[in-house]
C-alpha cells in the first residue's frame, strides 16, 4: 500500500452447486492462500456462495438461511485477515431476494451491495428469482448487527486516502450506465465486480475490451471475478475468466479454463493523478452515497507485475513495429504541413552521423516522397570541427548518398577560431565556450543556407536532451521546426533500428547498422588517436534512467521516492541503488535548472503522452526551485 500500491486478486473457487459449507470451505481456503500472498483486496465471482446456476432452488428457504450461515461464518474468519473479501450470495431484503455482493473485513460485513442490472434474456431469466436495486440505501440485519444495503455505497481507507472501493455485479457492467459510473464519480478509485458470464464464441474478447475500456473510461482499477468450475453445466459452461485492469491496461489474466486467479498490483496514486490531470472528469455528488471506512494499516506491497525499462518503448514487436510507422506518420504529417504551408523549397538539416540527425532526415526524405519531390529538395549539411571523428563524418556522407539527397559539406573550423580571435580566446582552454561556439556556428551555418535554398531548418533535438537541456541555446536547440521534440532518446533508437530492419536498400541498412553501434557523443572536444573521447552518457547518466525518470514524473506525476522504488526494482540487474541515485539527483537538478531552454522551444508534433512543448503540455517557471523534488529521493 505504500508508494500507492494495493495488491488485487480474483479467484474462482471449485464449487458445488447449492452446497454452500463446501463452498463456504473453498472460498476460506483460498481467502488464506490470498492473505498470505499480501493481497488488498480479494473478489469472487457473482452468488458462489451458492453456484449461480441454482435455478428455482433460490426460491427455497433451505438455500437462502444456509447462505446467510456460511456467510456469517466467513465473516467472523476474515477476522484474521488484513484483507478485503468481497462474495457472492442471495439475500432477502424486505421481503424480496436480492443477487448481492458482501464486502467483509477484519470480522465484520462492512456492506451489502445489490444488484442493479437483472438481465431477463437469451440464457438468463434472473428477474424470475430476483429483484433489482432498491433506489434507496438501507439497513439489513445479519447475525444481530445492523449491516449497510444499497447500491449506493463507498469503501473507503482511512490510512490510504486514495483507496475507494466500489463494487457492481456482472451485467451491471454491460449495460449504457454502470453503476460503477456512479461509484468513480462519488470517489471510487477500485471496481470490484462479481460475475458469472457464462462462456460462448467470441465474448472472451468482448469482455476483455469491456473491462479494460471500462478501466480506462473510468480512470480506474478494476478486478473483475468470473464464475468457474462446479456450474451446473444443464445448458451454459463458465470459465472462470477472471481479469484486473488498471486505466485501460490489462494487468492480469486467468484465460478462459485455464487457471482461475489473476493476480496483480494495482497504482492508485497513479489513478489519482490522472484524474486530477484530467479536468473532464466530473465529481458527483456524493450525498446519496454512504461511504463506509475501514481501517488498513500502510504496509509495502511487494512488485510481482513488471515494471519496463523502457516505458516509452512498447515491448511486442509486432506493437513496436506498428507504433514506429505510426510516430513517422506524425512526424512526416507535421513537417509536411509546415513545408506546405510556408512553401519551402527545401527542408535543411544538419547531419552528425547521430542517431537524432539521422532520424530528422528520414523523416524529411519522408515528406519529399509523400510530397512527390525529389530527394534532392533536402539539404543536408555536415559540418565537421574539432570534435568530428572520421566515423560519424563518413556515416553522415554515407547516409546522404544512399538516400540521394543533396550533401554539402561545410568545415566550420577556421569560422570557428575566427570566433576565438575576436574573444581573445586560447583554443587550448577546451570549456564549454569552446563547446558551445561550435554548435552556434552550425546552426548560423543551418541558417544562412536555408536562406540561401528558400528552406527550413529542420531541429534534430529529442526529448530526453530537452528534459536535461542537454542543448546548446541558440545553436542545436533552436531551428523553424523540431521533428523529434517529444520523441525520447531510447525511442529514437527504436525509431532508427526499424527504418534499418525494413529498408531493401542494403548499403543503407550498412550506414545504419553502424550508427546504431555509435556511442552518443556531442563530439565537441578533439579526438583522441582518431577516436571520439567525449561520450554523452558519461557526462550526463544513461539515457535509459533519465527516460525512466522523465515519463514517471511528467505521465504519472510520481514522487522521486516512488520513482527511485520502481527505477531500483526495474533495473535491479542493470544499477545499483546508488547509481540509480546520483543519475536521479542529476536529473532533477538540470532538470529544474533548463526549463529557459523549453520556454522558447521552435514548433514540433506532440508524439506520444509526455512532451515538453511551452504551447502545449508542459507550463513550469524557469525559476522553479528543484529543492523538495531533490530532497524527496531519499524518503521511503
């Protein structure tokens, strides 16, 4: 629970059908193996306390009184449990029989919630046995106390504010209005639901779309519990399709017939900030809603879901390829908009023999395809100085030629020491003066010739080098439009590693390969023996932790503590805390320090969720203080 976490888990016991002690005994069972595996919150399906296949049995008293008992039983064992159980079983309520979820914890029925939604069709005739929702909330008595009935009624956690349950049962979800439409906006951050959705072709999927798109619709979890083995098999099957999504992403599974428990941590802090991100979600009021506490002490949740190294980079390959087509497709759209509509010539670009400038030019021979004009209408400039080795200076003509652009070369190194002179600069004194006036020089080079070709400046910049402002001001961190502005460094790769797998141009496939291989280098200082000594991860940390920081700060608005939590368990082969550390510290301090650099940013496309755009996604001062941010990493 600490860090936001709760862990969910629904299960399908093996039941008997109208046999509720077996039942009773199956759902103790695994209410201990639940406990001891340190789940929150543990559903099960829709009347397993006494088979939803009873038929006209649920007429008689015989069944109803000994769901009643074993419901008081399991009642006074959760008593052992620091765990939410929420079972199925028939109740009566003023007379009438009610399809009814019971939410026990720590020896006490916290709630009893109806069903809303009685489906009378097809393979279901429900309304002959029972009765919806009362529109009103009201009091039932089980075993002396006075129990809360409604389907208006909240859960929540006192220790954990963010931790708001509430529960609907099976075809409450299929239907126009779910009752849990209700719940999230009275509070509820977590939909249990009850379930026995009998299984036939084709609705496996449907009722995975149906809660995840619920999951997402809701900006919730969502623990959805099928009914399972022990149904009379008369004319249905159940497989026990159970399921866990969280803001629209499956977390966990039991496929159909093929275990019954799904298992998985769930982010409520994450839920939280979405929803307060996201100003068209509208509270209801919750005056007709009781909302019931409970009292969960704060433990840590142990991660058994996987955390990816690379959020920003989906990991099925079939996915990635699918998404690498799609980012070009935006990138080309936009850029293409621009040539379009201030009637470019040409599109300029200063090319490295990197990663970043090898991605900017594919997309601008992109957009001269999509345009229909030759690849000669895109200027590409390589500007070799102090720091150009002949490996990134060969790769960058190389690229050039195999994709027929036009290539000029341009040595900016006398214009450069020409700079020197009339700063009375020594060259031998390599700081950032004599970084930084090689990088003002190309774009002033950039510049003059797209001019001189009635052009634009294409901008080569990722992401992660805006989020460190890991640009030169005003040299590569200004251009008439930024095509990687929100693509982060570790997707750039992905990016160039696809246009290298699809191309049937063999020596282009070669030049990538070898830019692939490269080390990312700003190659500002003199080579060593021909070889570059400058090497941008070096100086700065792994691209891979600052893109991990990047999108758990800006997507998920998560603490450095949480995210040093998630970083020290994704990466747990890869860095040691320590590391993972300092890394975070540099973050947040250039972080916080380089904001200048984004407030005047040149126009680019919005990719993906998280981009830095001053006219788009992220407002922040320049003069922002990084001191609670820097001071939180250290806090459990």
């Amino acid at each position: 629970m600490q860090n936001g976490f709760i862990r969910a888990a629904a299960y399908t016991p093996e039941i008997k059908t109208a046999d509720c002690r077996y039942n009773a005994g199956q759902i103790l069972s695994l209410m201990e193996k639940a406990a001891s595996d340190g789940v929150h919150v543990l559903v099960f399906p829709e009347l397993c306390l006494t088979g939803y296949t009873c038929g006209d049995l649920f007429l008689q008293n015989v069944l109803l009184d000994s769901a009643k008992k074993m419901l008081v039983e399991l009642s006074r064992q959760s008593k052992k449990f620091s765990m939410i159980t929420i079972i199925g079983l028939p109740l009566i309520y003023e007379s009438k029989l009610f399809n009814c979820a019971a939410v026990l914890y720590q020896g006490k029925i916290l709630g009893i919630i109806p069903k809303t939604e009685i489906p009378n069709y097809s393979e279901f005739y429900e309304l002959r046995h029972f009765s919806p929702a009362p529109v009103k909330n009201g009091i039932l008595f089980i075993d002396n106390e006075e129990v809360p009935f409604g389907n208006q009624l909240i859960f929540r956690c006192l220790e954990m504010p963010e931790f708001v349950l509430g529960v609907e049962i099976c075809e409450d979800l299929w239907v126009n209005q779910p009752p849990s439409n209700r719940h999230a906006q009275a509070g509820a951050t977590l939909i249990a639901n009850l379930s026995a959705s009998d299984e036939v072709i084709g609705k496996a999927e449907f009722r995975r779309q149906l809660v995840k798109g619920q999951s997402a619709k809701l900006i919730c979890g969502y623990i959805y519990a099928d009914a399972g083995m022990g149904e009379s098999s008369t004319d249905l099957v159940f497989s026990g399709h159970n399921l866990i999504a969280g803001n629209g992403v499956i977390l966990a599974e039991a496929k159909p017939f093929e275990g019954a428990q799904a298992v998985s941590e769930i982010d409520l802090q994450e839920i939280i900030f979405e929803r307060r991100k996201i100003n068209t979600v509208h509270p209801l009021s919750a005056e007709n809603y009781a909302v019931i506490p409970f009292s969960m002490p704060l433990r840590q949740t142990p991660l058994t879901k996987k955390i990816r190294m690379n959020p920003f980079v989906p990991e099925d390959t079939a996915h990635l390829r699918e998404r690498c087509e799609l980012i070009f497709s935006i990138q080309s759209a936009g850029l293409k908009q621009r040539m379009t509509h201030v009637q470019a010539k040409s599109a300029v670009v200063g090319v490295s023999g990197g990663l970043d400038s090898t991605l900017a030019l594919l997309v601008s021979v992109r957009v001269m395809k999509e345009l229909g004009r030759p690849m000669t209408d895109v200027v590409a400039v390589t500007m070799p100085s102090f720091g150009t080795t002949g490996r990134t200076k060969t790769n960058a003509m190389k690229l050039c030629e195999t994709l027929g652009v036009t290539l000029r070369i341009v040595d900016i190194t006398d214009s450069v020491r020409s700079h020197f002179r009339d700063l009375d600069h020594d060259e031998s004194d390599q700081s950032i003066l004599f970084e930084n006036a090689q990088a003002r020089e190309r774009t002033q080079v950039l510049m003059d010739i797209c001019h001189q070709c009635g052009g634009i400046v294409i901008g080569t910049g990722d992401l992660s080098e805006l989020a460190l402002g890991w640009a030169t001001y005003n040299g590569d961190h200004m251009s008439m439009y930024g095509v990687n502005s929100s693509i982060p460094k570790t997707l750039v790769r992905f990016l160039v590693h696809y246009c290298m797998e699809i191309t049937e141009n063999e020596p282009l496939r070669d030049v990538l390969k070898d830019i692939l291989d490269t080390p990312v280098s700003p190659e500002l200082l003199p080579p060593k023996n021909g070889e570059m000594i400058q090497y941008t991860e070096d100086l700065i940390g792994p691209y891979e932790l600052h893109d991990f920081f990047l999108y758990y700060t800006i997507r998920r608005g998560f603490t450095p503590a949480k995210i040093r939590y998630l970083a020290e368990y994704a990466f747990k082969n890869v860095y040691d805390a320590f590391i993972i550390e300092k890394w975070m510290q540099v973050f947040y301090k250039r972080f916080f320090a380089q904001q200048f650099k984004r407030s005047c940013l040149p126009d680019g496309p919005k990719v993906g969720t998280v981009t830095l755009s001053p006219r788009g996604d992220w407002r922040m001062p320049s003069d922002a203080s990084s001191a609670a941010w820097l001071e939180s990493i250290g806090k459990e």
